[in-house]
C-alpha cells in the first residue's frame, strides 16, 4: 500500500522535474512498484515514457542508482537533459578519454551524482567497487532488457555480464528491467537471467492508437514510395529497406526526385552517419531511407509514417521499427510493403548467419513465419501485434488498420482454397509453396513437366489465376492455420486440422484485395 504522501511525492516529482501533470498509462504503477523495493519488469512500447519509470525512483532514492544502457548517443543526450533539470547525472561508455573518465571517479568518490548511466560493457567488478566504495547503490535499472536474452532481437553478450557482477554485490539493490520488445519468451528469459526476485510485470500501452497500420502486396515498391513521399512532401518518413544496396539505391532514386533526404546505414562511417541522422532529426531531411541499425533511441516525435520497403524478420523488430512513427501522438502512417522476395531475404539471411546453433535457427524461423502470417492475415492487424505482445485488445476490430479500414475489398475464396488443400494433400504433403503454387496453375516448368505431379488431378484446376496470388493464397491459409508450414530443413506445407471445416464446407474463407490504384509512370526514376 502507499501512503498518500508517497503518492503526492511521484506527483510533485513529475510536475517539479518534468513539468507534466498526468502520467502515461502504467508509468505510476511501475514507479510505485519500484520506490516499495520491488524488482520490476516494465514492457512499454518506444515512446511510452520508460524513462521517468526509472528516473522518479532515481530521485526519491537516497542513494545513487545506475541505469544501464546500450545506446551510447542516447546516453549524453539523457544526461544533458537530467543535468538542464537541475538532477547530478552522469555516463560511462567507452567514448570517454582519460580525462573524462578521472573527472567521473572524482565525482563518484565525492557523492556527487544521483544517477549513472553505464555502457553494459564498462560494466565490470572494478567499476562497480570503486561506486560502490563511497556511494550506496539503491537501484539499478537496465534499459533495453531484452539485450540479455539471445531469444531477443538484440542479444548484446556483454549483457550477460550483469548478473554476475549483481551477484558479486555485497548487498541486493532492487532492479527494475525496461525493454520495449518481449514476447513472454523474451520477457521469461529476461527474469532468468537477470535473476529479477519475485518481480512485478507490468506490460502496458502497447496499442498506439494513432498508428494506421497496413500492409500492401504486389504493388512496385519503388514508384509506390516515390508517390507517398511526393503526396505528402512536408511530412517527416523513415523507409526502412532489407540491405545496405537497397537502401543505396533507393536513397539515390529519392535524391534525384530532388527530395531532401538521408540515409542511414552499417557502411557508412560514424562521421556520415551522425551528420545524416542530425540533419534529420532537425527536419533538415524530411525523410530517412536506412537499414535496421537506424532508429535504436533516436527521439523524433514527428515522424508521419514509416514505411517499410522489405518485411523485417519478426514482428517485435517490426513494431519497434513502426513505432517510430507518431511519438507525438498525432495520426501517422506505418506501410509494410510485401514482396515474396522478401521472405527469400530473410530465410537467406537466417541461414547465412554464422555460428547460429540449430535451436536458435529453428526459433528464427519460426518468428519468421508470424511475421510472414501479419503480411497475409485478413484479419485486424492491431489484434495481431497486441497477441504477440501479450497485450488483448478489447476489439476484434479497429478503425485503424488497412484489415479493418473498409478500404480492403472482401472476396469469398472458399473454393481455391478447397482445391489448394486437396492439391496439398494429393501432393503427399512433401512440397514447398512454389512447386504446389506451379502444380495448381498446371505449370509447364521443368520442376513438374513430364514429372508424376502433371497427372495429379489437381494439376491446373486454379489456372485462371496468376501464379502470385496463387501464392498469396496459400500464405493466407498458412497464416489463417489451415495449413502449416515446417521449420525444419527444406519448407514443406502440411494440412492441419482446421482444414477438415473448409473441406467439408463448414468455414467459408475470404481474402482482402486491397484495390491498388494503378499509378501513372510519371516518375521515371522508379521504373
Ligand atoms: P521510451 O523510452 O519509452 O521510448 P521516453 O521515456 O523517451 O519513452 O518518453 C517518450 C516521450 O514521452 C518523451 O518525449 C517524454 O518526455 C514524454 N513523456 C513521458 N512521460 C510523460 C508524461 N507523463 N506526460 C507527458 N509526456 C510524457
């Protein structure tokens, strides 16, 4: 329980250092949680407002408390604006020289900081006793969480460094760990290896309401960004492409479009990079065009809509790509544009990693597939992301989602799909979708010309569809459930249960065709 005091106190805190009146959903709780010396785990989307989760606690604490953070740009920027409230911070990273790093020792040994922030690499014994020799450690709050666990899309090793040193401590600061992404997987493996005590979990506000979330198939990528950017030529965007190549061409295409634009990826050096991002943050640039290492903490509240040029390989990397868009709260627009290239990317990309043990090969493919299913669900897609979060959405329909939108055109496809399942099954259940897609179009390729598949009875009984959306059919129904696609070796699709409904008649299934306006080749470039 806390006493009215306490409560009074957060409230003054908010208002005297931050200047709000309100918190955001679920910052009070895991602030109370945190100040009654509990271990806490916090899942809040980017933009939520994890920070104040963490720093309120900092302040009400008598001693000092660290905050463990991977995102080193994002460190000077936090303790700068700690620092402009009047509130004794400081960061240790590796971009610190000599200097730097003894006028810090100074400070720690002086008492002088309410707050730390540590690379997870400089996390080590020495540092930690040198704090701890003349200051009282109350709290420590690791930011990013889901860097500990290899089941994450970041696993960071130097991560796991910090429950051994946690255990070296002389007594038990209580630990609050914060990360935007974690399926319960995730969230589990993050509690085991930081070895949380008995934590509280709070998962809040993942839904962004003010996000419209879409997904588009078969429409030229190119011309269709070259079109959104022009129509909506005074917004801020970010594209996110597959590749560093990608990202290039796209980058140049825009460039010669005479649109103010950045670029943002591994390739380029540090210098490039941080100029580019700049120039964007201060909407110097209107749009970013960058691989997946643009983004990690960066703060831009009016980015209008991210698009996504190739599927990401899950949907936690997804949502936190997405969710850069519309921090601020207004409506923004977040475009996932989906090539069956794109799944090609990913499975090659997953099995060109290197070192990767079978199990943690199988998991990505595995997350893989569900990002594969969102491109192909008819359903609400909202519903969808808040699932994989472990977030229930009260409504099996949104407003805000192209699926749910009225825009999407509903067509009864029952029959294909009976004919796709019975294909299948004829089929012996041993082919992956490109070859059963062939048999079904009756394909003269050399893959089934002259093999025993031509005389399948099934063979050519969807022929008056192209082979694409053959596909696209069968990925709904591997989405829907109906069909299964294995992990293991070679994909190969199998029937599942949920079948035996379409078989015999008792569940109809419908595809949305979103109408895609033909676009007239104004624009050269993208061709
Ligand atoms: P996260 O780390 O979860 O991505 P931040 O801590 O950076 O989110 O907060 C996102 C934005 O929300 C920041 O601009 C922050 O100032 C703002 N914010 C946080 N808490 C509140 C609040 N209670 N009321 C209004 N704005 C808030």
């Amino acid at each position: 329980m806390n006493t009215f005091s306490e409560t009074k106190t957060i409230e003054l805190c908010l208002k005297k250092y931050y200047g709000y009146t309100d918190f955001k959903e679920g910052q009070r709780l895991a602030i109370e949680s945190i100040i009654n010396r509990k271990d806490t785990l916090i899942l809040m989307p980017t933009g939520g407002g994890k920070s104040i989760c963490y720093q309120i606690p900092a302040l009400l604490f008598s001693g000092v408390t660290l905050v463990i953070s991977p995102l080193i740009s994002l460190m000077k920027d936090q303790v700068d604006t700690l620092r402009d409230m009047g509130i004794e911070a400081t960061y240790i990273n590796s971009a610190l020289d000599e200097v730097e790093m003894s006028d810090r020792y100074e400070g720690i040994q002086a008492q002088r900081y309410k707050m730390i922030y540590i690379a997870p690499e400089r996390i080590e014994s020495r540092l930690i006793r040198d704090i701890i020799r003349y200051n009282t450690i109350d709290f420590i709050a690791i930011d990013e969480a889901h860097c500990v666990s290899q089941w994450g899309h970041d696993f960071r090793p130097s991560y796991r460094n910090i429950a051994n040193i946690l255990n070296k401590l002389p007594y038990r600061p209580v630990i609050a760990a914060l990360t935007a992404t974690a399926t319960e997987l995730v969230r589990d493996d993050i509690m085991d290896q930081l070895a949380l005590y008995e934590p509280e979990v709070f998962v809040t506000g993942f839904d962004r309401k003010n996000l419209h979330f879409s997904v588009l198939k078969g429409v030229n990528k190119k011309r269709y960004i070259g079109q959104y950017v022009k129509k909506n030529s005074e917004s801020s965007g970010i594209i996110y492409c597959g590749t560093r190549k990608e990202t290039e061409m796209l980058y140049h295409a825009l460039e010669r479009m005479h649109i103010a634009v950045g670029m943002y990826h591994g390739g380029m050096s540090m210098d490039e990079r941080r100029r580019h991002q700049e120039r964007f943050i201060y909407d110097d640039y209107k749009v970013m065009v960058a691989t997946n290492a643009f983004g990690m903490g960066i703060d831009k509240s009016n980015v209008r809509y991210v698009i996504h040029h190739n599927m990401p390989e899950n949907i936690e990397s997804y949502y936190q790509e997405a969710g850069r868009a519309g921090r601020d709260g207004e409506k923004s627009a977040c475009i996932l544009l989906y090539g069956p290239g794109d799944q090609k990317l990913r499975r090659f990309l997953i099995e060109e990693t290197p070192d990767i043990s079978p199990e943690r090969k199988k998991y990505r493919f595995a997350q893989l597939q569900k990002m594969v299913n969102y491109c192909h669900i008819n359903t609400c897609l909202r519903v969808q992301l808040l699932g994989h979060f472990g977030e229930a959405s009260s409504e099996e329909m949104c407003d805000g989602c192209g699926n749910c939108d009225g825009k999407a055109h509903r067509v009864d496809i029952t029959t294909e799909s009976q004919k796709i399942i019975s294909c299948i099954l004829r089929m012996k259940e041993r082919y992956g979708v490109s070859i059963v897609a062939e048999v079904l179009k009756g394909s003269k390729s050399k893959k089934v010309s002259g093999t025993p598949l031509e005389s399948l009875s099934t063979y050519g009984i969807l022929r008056e569809y192209t082979l694409i959306q053959i596909k696209e059919m069968i990925h709904l129904l591997i989405a829907e459930g109906y069909l299964h696609m294995t992990q293991d070796g070679y994909p190969v699709i199998k029937v599942t249960q949920e079948a035996e409904s379409i078989l015999y008649g008792n569940k109809k299934v419908y595809s949305n065709r979103i109408e895609i306006v033909a676009i007239e080749s104004s624009d050269q470039l993208f061709d």
